[in-house]
C-alpha cells in the first residue's frame, strides 16, 4: 500500500486537470430541481452543454454519487460516479444497464476510470431517461443504482442551454469580474496543496488517528490562510474531491499520514507543493525502472 502522503498526492494530480478545465472553460447556465446545468466556454458545437445531479446516499454511508448527461449530435453520453469504485483508467467494463426495470438493449461500451464509468448511447435513450427514475448498473457482485430525479426538467434545461447563443467574449468579461473580482487562478501547486489540505482536515475529524491540539490547530490555521486564494476553485476543488472518494487511512499507514500533516503544517504552501512534486516523479522513476 502506499503512503498517506503519496495516496493525497497522486489524489490531487489526479482532480488538477478537472478544476483547470472546469474552472477556465465552464460557466453556469441554470440550476433546475436538483440539476446543474454548464455550458463550455468557447464551444462552437450543437450541444456545449451538460446537466449534473450529484447527491449522497443516505442508505450507502452517505456515498457520494454523480450523474453526467450531455448529448452531441444524435448520440447522448452518460457518466455515472460513485464514491466506492476504483476502475484502472480506461477499462472497459461490460455491464447490463436498465432504467428502473426497463432493461436498455443499445449497445454500449462502458469505459472506467478511477471512480467513474462512462458510455455513448443513440439519442432514442432519451425518452426512456425522461420515463426513469433509476439508472441500475447489474454487476455479478450486486447493482448500483443512480437516482435520476426530476431527469425531464433537467433535460429541458439542457436543451435551452444548447440553443440559446453564445456569450460574447465582452460579456463574459463582464459575466467573470463580477463573479469574481480577482478571477485570476491559484497556482496548481497551491490548488494541490490546499487539495491535501482538506483530505488531511477530514481525516482529523473522521478518523481514528492521533493529532494534538496544537497540530489540528495547525492543519486549520493553514488552510484558513489559503482559502481566499481558493475561492475562484473552492467549489470545484470540494466536489472533485467528493467524486473521487474519501477512506481513513489504515493503522500501519499512521506514521505517513503523520508525516503528511507535519509537512502540511510546517512547510510553506509552495514548498510543501515542491515536495509533492519531487515524490510523484521520484515514484514514476522507481515504476519505471525494470523489475529484479
């Protein structure tokens, strides 16, 4: 097993590409009972946008879950994340799929990576999606259902972003000065940094591992200090995080997840992004190097 340290590292490299692409080339169109819908900046296609409806289960030990829709032309993609799954990247993954107990017999190829699993349907799925409530993913070692709640106003949504026109780039200027009035990224060391941050400070409160006082004290002092840099990625930061999954680190692994807080506390942000870097690379040499 590798270290705590290297576990949040390889965690925060892993969510980076997602917070620089979600945080420069998305904006928000409409948030419609339960659905975010997004459009992509600067996409000149029939279909820019996309509808997101992420809950917890309640009956799952409050696992996050995520369902992704998007269409492109006459096909509709589907993305479905769950706390609980680890798939190599790119796994391709065969799975029965039905919509509540409508089994869908559209060929689908399901692609895995880490705690997603996406597929590309023809469009006539959509009127069986508008129908459901559930999407149920039938693995020999049981089902993972998705609940997709108010699915049709989220669809409508969708549609309405697809067709209304592209925002200027003047007015989405103006649309991100006043969002934000210092729009401008945070470092991706600091978003790594303030990423292992919160893994640490949720180990803390739900973890059984040894802290003291004045360490907790430390941990929250320091990413107090880094919120207001965070807030163009606060969001994005939070909710990568979430989709990728959260577990306590195991008792063999205490003297690592010390070692982590340590540095996160005494380090500086940049210093202590540095050293995560120089471990990922030292990692990917020692991966590299033939085997005995």
């Amino acid at each position: 097993m590798r270290p705590f340290l290297s576990l949040a590292t390889a965690l925060s490299v892993a969510i980076l590409p997602c917070l620089s692409a979600e945080a420069a080339q998305r904006e928000p169109f409409e948030t419609v009972k339960g659905w975010e819908v997004e459009r992509t900046v600067g996409d000149k296609s029939a279909n820019p946008c996309l509808m997101t409806h992420t809950y917890e289960d309640k009956d799952d030990n409050n696992a996050m879950n995520a369902v992704v829709f998007a269409l492109a032309g006459d096909r509709a993609t589907l993305v479905l994340a769950y706390q609980g799954w680890d798939f190599d990247k790119d796994e391709a993954v065969k799975v029965p799929f039905f919509l509540d107990k409508k089994a869908i017999k559209f060929k689908a190829n399901w692609t895995g990576d880490g705690k997603t699993l996406r597929a590309q349907f023809p469009d006539a799925l959509v009127p069986d999606l508008l129908a459901a409530k559930t999407v149920i993913l039938r693995f020999e070692n049981g089902e993972a259902d998705f609940r997709i709640p108010n699915f049709a106003a989220g669809y409508e949504a969708l549609r309405r972003c697809d067709a209304a026109p592209p925002k200027s780039a003047a007015q989405s200027a103006i649309g991100a000065a006043v969002a934000s009035p210092t729009p401008a990224l945070p470092s991706q060391g600091r978003i790594a940094t303030y990423a292992v941050g919160l893994v640490i400070q949720r180990v803390l409160k739900d973890c059984d591992v040894s802290s003291t006082g004045r360490q907790r004290a430390g941990v929250e002092s320091r990413i107090a200090a880094l919120q207001p840099d965070m807030a163009p990625v606060e969001a994005t930061v939070r909710g990568e995080l979430q989709k990728k999954g959260f577990s306590c680190p195991p008792a063999d692994k205490e003297a690592e997840f010390q070692e982590a807080m340590r540095r996160f506390v005494e380090l500086s942000p940049d210093a202590f992004a540095a050293a995560m870097e120089k471990q990922v690379e030292t990692e990917k040499s020692a991966e590299a190097a033939p085997k005995p």
